[in-house]
C-alpha cells in the first residue's frame, strides 16, 4: 500500500501513512523488540499504548511530537507494558486516558467495541477482541486500511492467552479479525509488539491455525496420559524455549478449560 515502511530490522519507525511506531526499549520473550507505541494523525494526534513506565521512552515520545498536540491516549488493552506508562504520559502530554478497563482510565471517557475516536479529521474505529486478555481491544484506521492488534495479533510467532483472557474469546475474536480484515480489505496489521503485517489474512489464517493446531497437540498429549499442564507443556512445548513454559502453562491451561467446556 502507499506509505506502508517497515525497516528490516526493527519494529521502530514502521509506519502507515498515518501511523507511526516508536518503539520501547523493554525486550523480552515475552514483549519481542519491546512494546510498540503507535502515533496517529498529523497536526493533531492520538497515541496508543504509551507502553511501560519508563520515562526515557515517554520522554522521546513526547519529544517526537514536538509541536503536535496529543488529543487521547488510547490502550489496546491493561497489561503493564502497554499500560504501565500511560498515566505519566498522560501528565507529560496532558490528555486523557481511555481504555476499557476502568482502572486503566484517566477521564470521564471509557473505549469500547463500536467507539469511533476521531483525529484530525480521521477515523479510528474500536473492534472489543477479547481473548489475550478480557480487556483488548483493536484499532481500525480506515484512511491506512490499517488494523492495531495490540498483543491479539504479534508480528513474530504467536501470542499466549493470559489468565485475565481465555480461548474461547480467543477463537471468536480470530474469526472475528479475519472476517473484517477481509471485507473491509485490509493492507497491514499493526502490532503491539514486532514488526508490522503486510499480508493480514495471511497472518490470520495463520494465528487460527496455530490454534486449532495447539489444540489437537493438547488433545494427543492427553492420549498419551499427561493429565497436569506441567506435563502437556513438556510434550507440546518440547521445541519451545524453555523460558517460555510458565506463559505456555497460562495458555495450556485456558486449552484445557476450553476443551472441558465444549
Ligand atoms: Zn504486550
């Protein structure tokens, strides 16, 4: 699409033509390169996910804008390092914070499924996907044919359903992406952490396979008698590195829930 960059070696400075990441410089296996912090709009913008409370980050961010004012802080959803941030950014910026989960807002305003935010004369729509956590949300930049995915959908690998999300949400909330980036056309998806999506059908046929996929491992896992998480992880994570088995445990257990309630 026009205007769509993404660097080769990093998730910081990709942009649509009205989006730009700037990258946190929180790493892990579980944050990749670290949390994108995406700007929307021009003259005027709205940030999303000022990310985790780290005021080197708020500060170049900030800096970044020069001139620009910031009109809200949107957060795809409450976990720290998206959120961590937010209300010191808030100070530093002086806008409001809207998010689903109360605890996460600052104002009178929430942000929901079907709120529309506009910013300088564009549209940003909100699309409820709850799954990853009970609170995530996704941001539809119609001018961009753009989709925010916060950490629903990741630029690397796959995400894990936290204990605050579940899997049945999960799947819903997939087939629900996959539906709207296809009728509405959909050129890039923009993630909470990693670097930006060209191809998101592609991406989405991917993440619900993964799953479907995951499940049946957990389904043979359980044939061959491993009955706690601890031991389907060991069988279905066996290539996984093994940092990543307390996260994979979380998903592995809204597996088993998920599969006891069908
Ligand atoms: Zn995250």
């Amino acid at each position: 699409m026009s205007g769509l960059y993404i660097p080769l070696d990093t998730p910081d400075g990709s942009r649509t033509e009205h989006a730009e990441n700037l990258l946190a410089p929180n790493p892990s296996y579980m944050t990749l390169d670290g949390t994108n912090t995406w700007v929307i709009g021009a003259d005027e913008v709205v940030v999303v996910d000022p990310g985790p409370d780290d005021e080197a980050h708020l500060l170049r961010v900030r800096d970044h804008l020069g001139e620009r004012r910031v009109t809200e802080i949107l957060l795809t959803h409450g976990h720290l390092d998206h959120s961590g941030g937010a209300k010191r950014f808030a100070e530093l910026v002086n806008a409001p914070v809207r998010a689903l989960d109360p605890r996460h807002r600052l104002g009178e305003e929430g942000l929901a499924d079907g709120d529309v935010v506009t910013v300088d004369g564009l549209e940003i729509q909100v699309y409820g996907t709850p799954g990853h956590s009970f609170d995530s949300l996704c941001f539809w930049l119609p001018a961009d044919r753009a989709m925010l995915t916060g950490d629903t959908v990741l630029g690397r690998g796959t995400t894990i359903i936290a204990s605050d999300g579940g899997l049945a949400d999960y799947l819903r909330s997939l087939d629900r992406l996959r539906l709207t980036a296809e009728s509405l056309a959909a050129q890039a998806l923009l993630p909470g952490h990693g670097p930006v999506l060209p191809d998101p059908i592609g991406a989405l046929d991917g993440y619900i396979a993964h799953r479907r996929e995951r499940l049946e491992q957990i389904k043979e896992a359980r044939r061959q008698g491993a009955r706690t998480p601890e031991e389907i992880v060991r069988i279905v994570y066996a290539d996984v590195d093994r940092e990543l088995w307390p996260a994979a445990e979380v998903s592995v257990r809204s597996q088993l829930d998920y599969l006891e309630r069908l």
